[in-house]
C-alpha cells in the first residue's frame, strides 16, 4: 500500500482531495512503475486540486502534474530499476494519475533519465515551471537576445524565479516585474538588477509603441502586461509568452510586430520531443545555480497540497513548492 492525494467527485459534481491508501493494482497501465520522491505545485495543479477539477479528464483522479523518483520495474529497455527519472508534461496529472502519490505508472517514453548534476529533489525545485523557464531561455536564446535588461514577469512566482535565475547567471541584466513589492530582496538574490512594480505595466496600452527598453522578454502574465510590453521592446526583441497567471486576453496591437520586428514565441512545456527535453535538463543543470534554486524552495508535504493548489490561483506562492511525497 502507498499514500496518494486523490481527487472525487460526488453524485453533486462537487470535488473533494484527500490523501488515501492506494494499491499498486489501482495503478493505470504504463510500461514503468516509479517510486516517487518528489513533486510540485504548479499553476495547473491549482486547477486540478481545486474546486471543479479543472483540467482533470478522469475521477478519481491523482492529480502531480511532474515528479522525480527511483524506477521501481520497467518493461521497457530504457529503463531499470534503480535509475533515477524526471517527468514532466503529457497531460500527466490531468489526464493520467500524476505525481501526488508514492508511485506512478507511466509510458517509458515520458520520462528522461535524472540529469547528471541534479538530485531527485533539485530537479523537483526546478519542476514543470522551471523546466519551462529553461525552455523559454533557450528560444530567446535561439533568436538572439538585445543588450537591454531581460524582462521576467511573474517574477516572484515559479516560472519567473527560476527564470530570473537562470538570466542572471548567464550575464543578462534582468528586470523583475512584481506585483509583490516586499519579494523585492528575494528577486535581487536570485540574481534581478531592477524591480518594476506591477502596477506600471498593468495600465491598457494607450501607445502601441513606447521607448526601447526590453532585450528580450520571459512573460508569465499574459492579459495586459504582455499587451503593454509589447510595445517596449527592442528593436528585433523577442518575448517568450509562458503563461497566463494575469489573463487570457491579449488587448494588443500589430505595430510592434510591423514597426519594430518584435517576436512572439510561444512555449509549451507539455508535448515536447524527448531531445528537446532532454537538452533542456542538461541546460537547467549546466545554467542555474544550486544556491539560488534553494532559496527558491517551499517545502511541503500531501497533506498541505488542498490550502497551496488554493494559494497558487490566488498568485501568493512564491518560488517553487516542492512535495515530499513520502514526509
Ligand atoms: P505562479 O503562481 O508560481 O506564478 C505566477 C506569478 O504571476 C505570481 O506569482 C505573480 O507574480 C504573477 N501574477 C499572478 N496573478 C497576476 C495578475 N493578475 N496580474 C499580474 N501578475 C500576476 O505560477 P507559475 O510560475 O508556475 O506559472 C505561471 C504561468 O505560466 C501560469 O499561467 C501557468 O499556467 C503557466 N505555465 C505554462 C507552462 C507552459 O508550458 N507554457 C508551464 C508552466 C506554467 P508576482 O507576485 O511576482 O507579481
């Protein structure tokens, strides 16, 4: 027997999460069982804990949208028992039972070996939201970042710390758009050489073009900050657009895009190749420092997992969650 947060629904359609003893015979198919370590909270876990299930496909449902662990038993040659894996993506706590539970059962082609360099709990902090951080790094990266500062917006959440970090460490000069001024001091030791108040970006774009400020551009916010920024990038600058933490609109214009050669790459962390994952952890191991992804780390156990899915749909978890799904 092993412990699980399990999400039900009633005859009412209401969800409730508990954790509760499973069996590895309730585990779905899959090629290789892992004895889970460590999992996260990220946004869409939020969802999925929360009250309607979200973006949940099957009751009960184990929600856990990544997790690091030991392979237990594979039937699959890639893997053994004993190696360590990172899983993130696939639809994974959402449409198949995730990592909120001391084992999971997956396809072998959702995995990647655990980077060299990362422990099965590093690997944790960094999670779905860091992995994505890294992802849109590397396609700034790929279509060439300007000398201005590097704006991360979302700053103090997942997504935008392990950004920050990661641009810092790499030379950038990041400015850190939050709309909590006191994680002032937490953004400038990962690495932020300027703070921008959330309010300043938030206003409606009233100029489709302002001065050239912004080399590149991480946005977690989406809505009417990255309308706004839009419009404040360099000449030929790229915004990799993550999330959508402040909107699923996008009240902008096309002149940025015609007068001033602006990119708008989009990231999806779910689907992507297994090449491209792993050159991502290789990365993230390579490019983010030890010290700062600590400081980024909220630990937390299955049974806090209820009160935080609440708190990361309300914007008040700052850095990474990390679930110690055996504590
Ligand atoms: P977090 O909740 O940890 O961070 C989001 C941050 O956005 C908050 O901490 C807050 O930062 C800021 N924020 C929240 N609400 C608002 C608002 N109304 N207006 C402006 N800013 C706001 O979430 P994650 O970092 O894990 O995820 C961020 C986004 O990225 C989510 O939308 C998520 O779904 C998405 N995502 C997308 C992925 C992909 O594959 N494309 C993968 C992972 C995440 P502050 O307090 O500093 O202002």
């Amino acid at each position: 027997m092993f412990n699980a947060l399990v999400v039900e629904k009633n005859e009412e359609g209401k969800t409730s999460a508990s954790v509760q003893q499973m069996s590895l015979e309730q585990l779905p198919a899959g090629d290789v069982t892992v004895a889970v370590e460590y999992s996260t909270v990220n946004y869409k876990d939020g969802l999925c804990i929360g009250p309607g299930g979200g973006l949940v496909r099957n009751y009960p449902h184990i929600p856990g949208i990544d997790f690091a662990g030991t392979v237990e038993a594979s039937d699959d040659p890639r893997y053994k028992a004993g190696d360590k894996v990172v899983l993130t993506g696939w639809r994974v706590g959402e449409a198949y039972w995730g990592g909120y539970s001391q084992k999971a059962r997956v396809k072998a082609d959702w995995l990647v070996p655990l980077p060299a360099g990362l422990n099965t709990r590093q690997a944790m902090a960094v999670g779905t939201a860091g992995f994505t951080a890294m992802l849109a790094v590397m396609a700034l990266e790929d279509h060439g970042i300007k000398d201005g500062p590097v704006l991360v917006t979302g700053a103090a959440g997942g997504v935008g710390s392990v950004a920050t970090a990661i641009l810092a460490n790499l030379g950038h000069k990041v400015a850190a758009v939050t709309g909590r001024p006191e994680t002032a001091e937490y953004l400038t030791s990962l690495g932020a050489t300027q703070i921008v108040a959330r309010e300043e970006l938030n206003e409606t774009v009233k100029r489709p073009l302002e001065g050239e400020t912004w080399g590149g551009c991480v946005d977690a916010v989406g809505g009417e900050m990255l309308a706004r920024l839009l419009g404040q990038m360099q000449y030929g600058a790229s915004v990799s657009a993550v999330g959508l933490a402040g909107g699923a609109g996008l009240p902008a214009t096309v002149i940025p895009f015609l007068l001033r050669g602006v990119n708008l790459l989009g990231i999806d962390s779910v689907m992507q190749p297994y090449a491209n994952r792993v050159r991502a952890w290789e990365r993230i191991a390579k490019d983010l420092p030890m010290d700062k992804l600590e400081a980024m780390i909220v630990p937390a156990t299955l049974s806090d997992l209820p009160s935080l899915g609440r708190d990361i749909l309300k914007g008040q978890v700052k850095g990474r969650v990390v679930v110690d799904v055996n504590a």
